[in-house]
C-alpha cells in the first residue's frame, strides 16, 4: 500500500511539474494547493531534494523546483524512495532480495513465483506512470 508521505511526494510533484518551468514555489504555496500539512511537507521535499528529484533556492524569492523533468520522474521512483520495495516478499525484490527463511527451495516456491509476477506487472505500471502523465489527468 501507499503511504501518505509516498502519495503527498506525488501531490507535491505534480503541483511543482505544473508551474512554469524556473519558477520558485514556496513551501507553503505547495502545502496549501496540495492539501499537505506543512510541516510534513517540508520533510517530504528534504527526502526529495536528498534524491535529486528537487532543489530549492534559500531566501526571500526562493523556493523549491523540479530538478529532473516531470517526463523523467515516475512512479516507482517516488515508491521505492517512501517506501521501499515493490514486491510483496523480500525474496521476490529486485533491490532488496533477501531469502525467505523458512524457504527450503526458491526455484520451487510456488508462492516466490506468483509473486515475481505480481511484482513486474506492478512495477511495469509504475515504471510507465510519470509525473508529466499525472499533470495531464489533473
């Protein structure tokens, strides 16, 4: 599932990928258009900022930007940097693979193989899903 500070990443995202391009937005503008509660916002572009996906320029004009272009940010980015891994077993992860411990056999586990499946079809649709593209829908 989705975190709140995975999909309030995703809001402020959309809300910066919307404004004119070199434009700096206020924290708070960002927080009030994007129904964010400030305070955890200001974390949220820290881990943002921390992931090159944002910047932000200090004083009284300054203000947070896209870093990357919207088109270059997606889903699963945003996903694995809030949340971690995309598949539903540590053995079925492709960035944080651990063996299931109870697991004799991972080339027979039926459950190992359902789930592989599960997670590319999730990360395919994530992969696919940028920012840009959730510009378009709003």
């Amino acid at each position: 599932m989705l975190s709140q500070k995975a999909k309030y990443a995703i809001k402020a995202l959309i809300y910066l990928a919307k404004q004119e391009k070199g434009a700096l937005i206020k924290t708070a503008e960002v927080a009030s258009k994007s129904s964010i509660p400030k305070k955890f916002l200001e974390l949220i572009l820290i881990d943002l900022k921390r992931a090159s996906l944002v910047s932000s320029k200090q004083g009284i004009g300054g203000g947070y930007y896209l870093l990357k272009d919207a088109d270059d940010i997606n889903l699963a980015d945003i996903y694995r940097l809030f949340d971690g891994a995309i598949a539903l077993l540590p053995c079925a992860s492709l960035r944080f693979y651990e063996p299931c411990q109870d697991c004799p056999n991972e080339a027979t586990c039926l459950i190992r193989s359902s789930l592989i499946q599960v997670r590319d079809q999730t990360l395919s649709a994530l992969e696919k899903t940028t920012i840009k593209m959730l510009t378009m829908e709003n």
